[in-house]
C-alpha cells in the first residue's frame, strides 16, 4: 500500500497552533511505541534430540516455533499429522500418537509418530519421535539422507506457522492503516464541504445584503409616501373620497407590513449564513491540524506495516 505524504501546516490563532503542536508531540511519543516493541523474527532452530515414549527415551528431533499461537499451532500439527490417512491422532498426557501416519518426504511407508508440542513463552517446541517400523526409530545411524528428509519436513511446518503468525500481525497492522487512511479522508471529504458551503454562504450574504439594501430603500420610501397620503387625507372633506383615499392609505400600509416582515427574513439569512460562516472559519484550521495529526500517524503506521513485511519476507528466506 503506497500512500502519499501531503504537506500540512498549522492553520489558526497563535494559541491553537502551541495547544496543537504540544499535543502533537505527545501524540508522537505514545504513537512510537508500538513500533519500538516490534518484535524482530526470530530464528527457527532444528536438532536432533530425545523424547520419553512410554518408559524409554528414544531418538527424535525438535524444532522451535517462534511466537505461532499454541492452540493453532497444535491444532495444525494434528491436522498435519491425519493428512493422508484415516488414522486419528491419541493425546494422552501431551502425548500426541498416531499409527499409521502417511509422510512421504520421510518414508514411503506408513510410520508411527511421537510428538509433544511445548509452550515456552514466546515460542512453541515441537519434539517429535519416528517409528519406522517396530522397534526401529529414525536416527542418524540409519542414514543422514532420511533425517535431513525428516529435519526439512518439520523445519517447513514450523516454518509455514511462523509464516501464517506474521501474516496475522501484518492484517492486523494493514486494517489499523486503513482506518487511519480512513479517517484522513474522512477530513478531507469534512473539509472540502466546509469550504463549499462557506463559499456558498458568503455569496448568499453578498446577494442577501443587495436584496436588503432594495427593500430597505422601498420601505422609506413607501413610509414617505404614507405620510404624504396621510396628510392629504386629513385635509380631506369627509365624504366618498376620502373613504377611497383611507382604503388607498390602507392598502400601502398592508404593503409597507410585508416589505418589513421581507427585510426580517433577510437580516435573518443573513445572521444564519454569517453564523456557519464564523464556525467554518473556526472548525477549517481545526480540520488541516487533524489532517496533519492522522497524516503523521499513516506515516509512522506505514513503517511499521513495512517492518513485519520485511520480517515476514526474511522469514520466507529460512
């Protein structure tokens, strides 16, 4: 996954950048931690050795397991072991015995295995006994060509656990990049609406306030002409005309009501819009701060992404 480090600075009042800044380095001593108890691969050691059958110690081979889950790894060695027959495997005091089992790298012929698997903190050991017959167990004496034959059997199925551990870290590091990538996008997307709908508020108050001026301008002058009407009707003998000129007066004032209650509703856009416009211009700086803040934890989780593919690949090379 190949992300692209963008530039981004500190946006705000004096304040705002210190507060920032300083939580920022806060942030980047914890963040680090993680990265810093980032275990190293670990070699995976193979030699022969003794395992207690029954009574007896007879010859066998053990092989470590560099920090492999267990229970998983138990459970693969199991299957590992039935693969190829329909013999089922006997656990009796850790014991793990199967007659029968098919393991062609070893024999061409079915063998018996012995085997304990051990937990031993931060690795398993596999200790693993083989009966090629009766009585007769796989030791160098019988021939180096099938022990290293059996050596390289169990070396790739330690290897193949420690593999598929890796594999785990790695998805569990590569989900924490994506959510991280996630929310710098989610930021992002945040902070291109925020601009949008600034810009767009700023050109509502520009033809708001024009719309206003209008209105206003016809509210005095509607006003002027009420008084002059006013004044002409009180001077007025009473009689038809003067009723027709009290309607007329009336109507204006029902039309100066509606001019006022349009100028309300205009200073009204344009408190609204100038409200979101002062919280966009205080949530914008806050917006580029966290972008930063996240960019630099995509950065830090990228490294460490690439330190267990790095670990995951030498692991391969074993």
């Amino acid at each position: 996954m190949q992300i692209v480090r963008k530039i981004i600075t500190f946006i705000g009042p004096p304040k705002l950048n210190f507060i920032m800044k300083n939580f920022y380095l806060i942030f980047c001593l914890v963040f680090m931690l993680p990265a810093l108890n980032l275990r190293a691969q670990k070699p995976i050691t193979i030699r022969e050795d003794s395992l207690l059958v029954g009574k007896y110690m007879h010859p066998g081979i053990s092989v470590t397991i560099p920090e492999a889950n267990y229970d998983k790894t138990l459970k693969n060695w199991i299957k590992q072991m039935e693969s190829g027959t329909k013999s089922k495997v006997i656990t009796e005091d850790g014991m793990m015995t199967i007659f029968g089992a098919m393991v062609k790298k070893i024999s061409p012929n079915p063998v018996n295995l012995y085997s304990k698997l051990a937990n031993q903190d931060t690795l398993n050991k596999l200790m693993v006994c083989i009966e090629l017959k009766k009585d007769e167990y796989l030791e160098p004496a019988l021939g180096d060509a099938q022990m290293m034959s059996a050596k390289d059997f169990l070396k790739a199925f330690a290897k193949d656990q420690y593999i598929d551990f890796i594999k785990d870290e790695i998805a569990v590091e590569e989900k924490k990049l994506k959510d991280l990538t996630g929310q710098l996008n989610s930021l992002e997307n945040s902070y291109s609406k925020t601009q949008k709908k600034a810009g767009s508020n700023r050109s509502a108050v520009s033809k708001e306030q024009e719309s206003l001026a209008i209105l206003k301008a016809q509210l005095s002058q509607m006003t002027t002409d009420i008084g002059t009407e006013n004044a002409y009707m009180i001077s007025m003998e009473t009689g038809p005309e003067k009723e027709a000129q009290a309607a007329k007066i009336k109507e204006m004032n029902k039309n100066k009501k509606k001019l006022q209650k349009d100028i309300s509703k205009a200073e009204s856009k344009i408190r609204k819009a100038e409200s979101s416009i002062a919280q966009a211009d205080e949530s914008i700086p806050l917006n580029k701060n966290e972008q930063f803040v996240i960019q630099q934890k995509i950065d830090e989780q990228t490294a460490v992404v690439q330190k267990f593919i790095d670990k995951l690949n030498t692991v391969k090379l074993y």
